[in-house]
C-alpha cells in the first residue's frame, strides 16, 4: 500500500508515523509547502522510516497537481484546513484513490458525501470527519449504540487538557486558536425529542465525574463535534449532544468573555482610526497565554448511550484516556487526532473493514468494531461498561 498525505504538519506527521509502523506499507508521501515543515517531519518520522517515507512540495490548493501527483498510491489523507478538502477529495476521486480527511466543517462535509455517485463509479471510498472529533469519538458512540436494540440517548464527551493544569484557566492549546474559539462561540448541533436543534456554544455547563487522575471536570457544548451525526440519527435518537470537558472554573471565564464581546468578528476602534476585530486579539492572547509547548496533554473520551436491551433500560459507557508518548515526540492530540485518519485510511486500502465505495459520513461510513480493534493495537486504553439501569447500584454491585 502507499499513501499520500496532505500537510506535514502535528496531525500529517502522526499519521505517517502511524501508517510507517505496518510492514504492509511500502510507502507514504509527505507533503507541504513549505521545505521547513517537510524538514522537520523527515526528522521526526526517521526512527520510523526505513526508506519508506517520501517528502514531497505539493500545493494543497492545486487539485490539478494532486491529482497527477496521485498515480500510484492507494489512498490520499488530508490534513489540511478544511476549505481545501472538497476539491481534494474530487481529485482523489478523478484519480481513483480513496479519501479520508479531518473534517472541520460541517457544510463541506455535507457537499462530500454528496459525490457518493462518482466515487461509486470510481470504485472508491470518501471518508472525511476522520480526526478525533468528530471521528473517533463518533465511531465509539456508533459502536455503543449497536449493543442495544433501540437507543434514547447518546451522550458524547471529550477533551484535551493539560496532565499539570496552570490556574486560572487550566488549560493548553492542543490545536489552532482560532478553531478553538469557534467551538467556543459557534452554536452547536443536537437532538432534542428526537428533533435537530442549535445550541449555543457553551451552554448548558454540566459537573462531571471521571475517572483518576481526572476527578471532577465540566463540559458544555461544542460546535462541530457532531457534524452529520444528528441529522443522520434524528428521529431514531431522542437525545444526542456532544460536549467538551474541561477543569473546573473554566467555561466560566470564557463564557465571560464572549458576553463582554472578545470574541466579535466585528471591527471596533481602539482609537481614532484605528479598528480591530476583538477575536483577533483574542486569538493573539490565546496563542500567548494557552500555548505551553514542552507541557503534556491529555485526551479524553467519555460517552454515555443508553436505551433498550431485551426490553430493559441499559446503558453503556466508553472511556478513553491518552497521555500521548513523550518519548517519541508524539502529543495526545497527535495520536487521537491522525491516528484514526491513518486507521481508517488503511481500512479502506486494504478492505479490513469492507468499506464499500462511495462517499458517507462517519457515522456510517467506519466499522465500528474493525476501527476498535486496530485502535486497541495501538495501545489506546479504550474500555466500555455496561449495566442495567433496573437494577438498583447496591446490588448489582453485590453480584459483582
């Protein structure tokens, strides 16, 4: 198999470095831009390698270029913003090479899977939503959701923190500033009796327990995290939400911030003449205050599905959490976000998961059980529990 991938970036490295670990890949193309970048990850993709890694100059916004560049290679991972993924993918798909990508908007994922037709003509699979959220925590909250026979609620929540919180905000950037304000800010999609509805950014805080070293954290809801998987499931689902987790106090703070207006995209003057969006500033001071690089992240997942099994109210729970691998330069966020894009791309090269061709969202588009077992492979510390919800907690913990 050979694989080329699209930005050489935290995310494009994570996945080559993944996609380098099985023998069965004989190469993977790198490729940017910008020489510095492509530089940087020879170096860090070298212990991996063995000859097999490739790093190319290829303009991510030229289909025209990716399209010829592709001949030969099994599939194309993109990891680069998002407004460049609807082109990329119909290059892949003219060039007849599966496509997976991160996602990141909900609206262009839309007009992907509507090239269902021509990938099936190609003999191909698209696959975008493939990084962590949405991606992996979908697909957990898919696999769940097949272990009972019918599904009231679905709720996914997920984060990245740091492992040593600095207060006040305890927190660390793990991905761009200005992505992480509009999962601030922009409203976020859910089901309500079985309805679709927005939510704004933020809202509805919750208390929530986790598991240790984690304890008490919070979660509201985030924009994107979703993206098709409420309209896929309304009408069959009464409640479905996704919420991002972070350290107490948090949300807070930001939720103050938004009220008092830093995160407008709408010019103010400062001073006489002289006009700035107050998102742009506080995008700078995100940068600034969120940005600890040497610190260690952590990810975690934590969904709750419940519903009928046998005709009993049940519930199961997924958890997840990664702490990266220092060793290897290789941050929680790295590994959650691009090693699904490279799981579910190497699925589809090589038919584990019989991904038929075409072009689906997510939470139809992965096997759920097949992307479990090659996550658990790379050392995730997924676990699920289930129980019953007749019975009452004293006993069923009596019977264990």
């Amino acid at each position: 198999m050979r694989f080329l991938i699209l930005g050489s970036g935290f995310q494009g490295r994570a996945c080559a470095y993944d996609m380098l670990r099985n023998p069965a890949v004989t190469e993977v193309a790198l490729c940017d831009m910008s020489a510095a970048n492509l530089a940087s990850a020879k170096k860090f993709l070298a212990k991996v390698s063995g000859g097999r890694a490739k790093f190319k100059r290829l303009d991510a916004g030229n289909p025209a270029a990716v399209k010829k560049a592709l001949k030969g290679y099994s599939a194309l991972v993109s990891c680069v913003p998002y407004f460049l993924n609807l082109p990329l993918a119909k290059a892949a798909i003219a060039a007849r090479v599966h496509y997976v990508d991160l996602g990141g908007n909900t609206d262009i994922v839309k007009k992907e899977i509507a090239l269902h037709p021509l990938a099936v003509k190609a003999g191909v699979s698209v696959l975008p939503d493939n990084g962590l959220g949405p991606g992996m925590i979908s697909t957990l909250a898919v696999h769940a959701m097949s272990m009972l026979d019918s599904v009231d609620e679905v709720l996914i929540r997920d984060g990245g923190l740091p492992q040593k919180p600095v207060p006040p905000m305890n927190y660390m950037l793990t991905f761009s500033e200005h992505g992480l304000i509009n999962e601030y800010v922009a409203p976020a999609t859910a089901l309500r009796g079985g309805k679709l509805v927005e939510i704004p950014g933020l809202s509805e805080t919750e208390i929530i327990d986790l598991p240790a070293p984690l304890g008490r954290c919070e979660a509201a809801h985030a924009a994107g995290g979703l993206s098709t998987m409420a309209e896929t499931y309304a009408g069959k689902v009464k409640t479905m939400d996704n919420k991002l987790i972070r350290y107490p106090g948090h949300i807070a703070v930001i939720n103050a911030m938004a009220a008092m207006g830093f995160f407008d995209d709408a010019p103010l003057e400062v001073r006489k003449g002289v006009k700035v969006a107050p998102r742009e500033i506080a995008a700078k001071l995100f940068r600034r205050h969120f940005h600890r690089p040497g610190d260690e992240d952590m990810v975690v997942i934590h969904n709750i599905v419940r519903g009928l099994k046998d005709g009993r109210p049940a519930e199961i729970v997924h958890s997840l959490v990664d702490y990266g691998d220092k060793a290897n330069g290789m941050t929680a966020m790295m590994r959650t976000t691009g090693w699904p894009a490279s799981i579910v791309a190497q699925m589809a090269a090589d038919g584990r998961g019989r991904i038929k061709p075409g072009a689906y969202p997510v939470e139809i588009g992965v096997p759920a059980e097949s992307f479990i077992d090659e996550a658990r492979k790379r050392g995730f510390n997924l676990t699920w529990k289930f129980r019953w919800l007749d019975v009452p907690a004293t006993a069923e913990a009596a019977a264990a």
